[in-house]
C-alpha cells in the first residue's frame, strides 16, 4: 500500500509510457491529419514529462531539467502551428482533412 502512497519514479514513468502510447496509437490509427498532429503533440509531452523527471531524480534540482522542457516545449509550439497552418491550407483546398482522400485525390 506504500508503494501507491508514495509517488516515485516508477509512477511517473508508467505515466509517461501510457501517455507516448497514447499518442503513438493516434499516429498510427488516425486517418485524420489533425488528429496525427495532436497525437504527436501528446508524444512530446511526454518526453518531457521523461525530461523533468530524470532531471529530477538524478540531479535533485529542477533547473536543468526546467531548461530543457521549456526549450522543448518551445520548439513543439512552433513546429504544431506550422503544422495547422499548412493543415488549414490544405482543408481550404481540399474541404477535408482525411489522409486517404488526399492521397487518392492525387493520383
């Protein structure tokens, strides 16, 4: 009972594992281009989440490891709204965003 009690490493590794599946599933499964971003989105979330917590437990200061997630951070933010901005270029284009209409929309 301990063990769930006290929040460790552990715990915030299994989150982080659960929330890059997550994310890896939408990728992998979603034909919708919005929805393969955001899922992108939520698999660098969790590599900060990797981030903060082994800057964390290995160093015992926050400072590094705050550094480098904001750093991270910064540069998903730009790259998803570069992203939604080519994705609404192409939805006025197109009037849809489904990767498999597109695809055969070329051919």
């Amino acid at each position: 009972m301990d063990f769930i009690l006290n929040i460790g490493l552990l715990h915030y590794l299994i989150l982080s594992l659960l929330l890059f599946l997550i994310g890896l599933t939408g990728v992998l499964i979603s034909r919708n281009m919005l929805r393969t971003v955001m899922s992108m989105f939520i698999m660098t979330i969790s590599v900060v989440l990797n981030f903060m917590v082994f800057g964390h437990y290995c160093d015992n200061s926050m400072e590094n490891a705050n550094m480098i997630s904001i750093f991270v951070l910064t540069i998903s933010v730009v790259q998803t709204i570069i992203a939604l901005v080519i994705l609404y270029k192409i939805y006025q284009a197109n009037e849809y965003l489904d990767a498999e209409k597109i695809k055969d929309k070329e051919n």
